[in-house]
C-alpha cells in the first residue's frame, strides 16, 4: 500500500514523506493560510479574476507541493462543473497549461474529477490526450466500474461519507471496523477491479479514523489526513506496516487476505 497525504500542508507532508498528495479546493485554502471560501474570494476580488486568481492559487500551492512529494500532486477541478463534460476538461487543460508555465510536467499531476457521468466522459477524452485523471467522489461499484472503463488512471472510492450517512439514517453509534459500510465498500470495489484485471489505481479516500485506514492494509493506495497519519505513526510502527503491508497480528494477516 501507498500512503498518500490527503493535505495540501507542506509542514505535514515534509513530516510524513508520503509519496503522492490529495487537494481540493479547501485543503488549498488551508495551505494558502486564508481561514475560508469568503476570505479568498475577498482577495480574489482585488486580484480582479476571481477565477483566474483561484486558478493559480491552486497551481502554486500544487507546484510546491511536486518539489517535496516524488509522486503525484492530485488537482481538483471545481465540483461546481461536475455536470458539463466540456468546462471540466477545459479547465483540467488550463490546470495543466499553468503547471507546465511553472516547469511542471502533466507526469506529476493527477487531474481530479468528480465521478459524475459528465465527469467519466471527461476523463475519457484527459486520459487520451496523457492527462490522468483521479476519479473522486466514488461512493458505488457502478461509478468505480465507469471510470476504470474510461481508461481512468486513479479512483477514489469513499469510506468516511458512506458511514457517516449511514450511521444517520440507521442511528447507528459505530460500526465494528468488518461491518463498517464504507469500508467494505471499498473492499468490494477492489476485490472487482483485481478479479477483471483493470489497471486503475484504488486509492481509499475520506476517512473518519485510524481503524478504517487499518482496515484497508493491502489497498493499492489510501489517502489520509495529516492527523490519522499522526495517530497511526504514533501507534509503535503501524505506518511502517500500513506503508508496508505487514499486518501486525495473525488476525489482520487473514483478514488481508481474505478480504483483498
Ligand atoms: C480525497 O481525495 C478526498 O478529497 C477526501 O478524502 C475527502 O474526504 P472527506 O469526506 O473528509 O471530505
């Protein structure tokens, strides 16, 4: 398994040293030092192009963030565009142009996009042109399948927002981390894709907690924030297992097994 920062917050990624790192719009926000949404339009405003300044906002924070991972540096495009096919591959290129003025290469960049079916036709046409696309927001094995048709490079199957609402609707307190639907959707998901032999990526997005993250050892990539990253190093060796593949216990080695 991979580990990937789901951050863009250099301190944390030079901490941690994953090998690739997941954005989006907000965790730009965070790494750019603006307390939210209102205060960057604010000063987006100044700058006169509010979509333009975002834009490079995003590029800069992206362009320091391929100087310290070896990996990819996951851009999202704006979840406002998810239902027109053509704004998001307009603005995944434009993404990439402004890289490529920045000296980074489209090798570094994984394009996120919202895995609508406007979005799955996107990646279509990215991935043709070399452009590789992370598929987000994967919540069912239908949308995972779509993608991986597509020719995507990357999914990232959902585990937090799952359980969360199902925890909601059900009233359920917790889930016992076998029983956790968002887990076990995943699970699901990648036991598919290596029983038909599709080549993309299953990287393990949104968790809640440590024993999600646990509980996916042997994922082809789970992104995780900087604090699960923090509670799973701080328990003696479990990132060097998680990064590794070595389940702790005979317990986790047949659960791995069995369930990837
Ligand atoms: C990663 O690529 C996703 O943006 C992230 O894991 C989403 O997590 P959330 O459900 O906490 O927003």
């Amino acid at each position: 398994t991979v580990v990937v920062a789901d951050t863009g917050d250099l301190d944390a990624i030079r901490q941690y040293q994953p090998q690739d790192c997941t954005t989006n719009p907000s965790l730009i926000l965070k790494a750019a030092g603006l307390s939210g949404y209102a205060q960057a339009l604010k000063e987006a405003q100044e700058l006169g192009d509010v979509e333009a300044a975002i834009d490079q906002l995003t590029v800069r924070i992206g362009t320091e963030l391929t100087r310290i991972v070896p990996g990819y540096v996951s851009t999202e495009v704006d979840a406002r565009l998810s239902f027109d096919t053509d704004a998001m591959i307009a603005k995944a290129r434009h993404l990439i142009e402004l890289y490529a003025a920045q000296g980074v290469g489209k090798d570094r960049i994984l394009i996120k996009l919202a895995t609508t079916w406007e979005g799955v036709e996107a990646a279509r046409v990215l991935e043709a042109e070399g452009i590789r696309c992370n598929m987000t927001l994967v919540f069912s094995l239908e949308q995972a399948v779509a993608a991986a048709q597509a020719g995507a490079y990357l999914i990232s199957p959902f585990v937090g927002r799952i359980t969360d609402w199902y925890k909601k609707s059900t009233g359920t307190a917790e889930y016992a981390t076998d029983e956790d639907p968002g887990v076990q959707s995943v699970r699901t998901i990648y036991r598919h894709f290596k029983t038909h032999g599709y080549p993309t990526v299953v990287m393990g997005a949104s968790f809640r907690s440590a024993a999600q993250v646990k509980a996916l050892a042997g994922c082809d990539r789970l992104t995780v924030s900087p604090a699960l990253l923090g509670e799973l190093a701080g328990d003696t060796g479990t990132l060097e297992r998680v990064l590794n593949d070595q389940p702790a216990t005979e317990k986790e080695a047949a659960m791995t097994e069995a369930d990837f």
